[in-house]
C-alpha cells in the first residue's frame, strides 16, 4: 500500500516540488497480527515430490501434499508489517 503528496512552490522562474510517500509492506499483518504469516520449510525439513518410476522413458513424479501447511517454520521477520517514508525534492 502506498500513499503519496505532493507540494510545488514557483521561486522566480524556476519551481520547487517536494514528494513526501508512505510504503506500507504486509498490510495485513498491520489489521490483524495472525494475517499476513509467512512460513517456509527448512532444507530437507519435507518432500513435497516423490519419484514413482518411469513410463516407458518419461519419469514419474508424486506431488506430496503437507498434510499440515502450518508444519513450517514462522519466518518472523518477513511475517511483520512495517513501512518507509520517502520525501523527494526537485529543482
């Protein structure tokens, strides 16, 4: 989510802007703490695709579904809201 003002001022003939912009990342998280969560297996932590043989020469693959989705590791910093605040001048 992003919001942005502008501001312009004319001196003599040469005019002056400034932008101030407010850069919002997970803005679910900020409404609701257990929104937003980001969570992700570690290496080797779950094998999501099994190989079942071949069909004639062309591989077979099994897609393995967690049966938990939760079963993951709650990546915490990536799971917070947080935001920038830009301010651009212009001349």
């Amino acid at each position: 989510m992003s919001v942005t003002q502008e501001f312009s001022v004319k001196v003599g003939k040469v005019r002056h802007a400034m932008s101030v912009r407010l850069d919002m990342f997970n803005f679910t998280n900020f409404i609701d703490k257990n929104a937003g969560r980001q969570y992700f297996f570690n290496f080797d932590q779950a094998q999501v695709l099994s190989f079942e043989g071949f069909t004639g020469t062309t591989p077979r693959y099994r897609f393995n579904q967690p049966a938990n989705y939760r079963v993951g590791v709650l990546s915490d910093p990536a799971s917070r809201w947080n935001g920038q605040m830009t301010i651009r001048y212009s001349f």
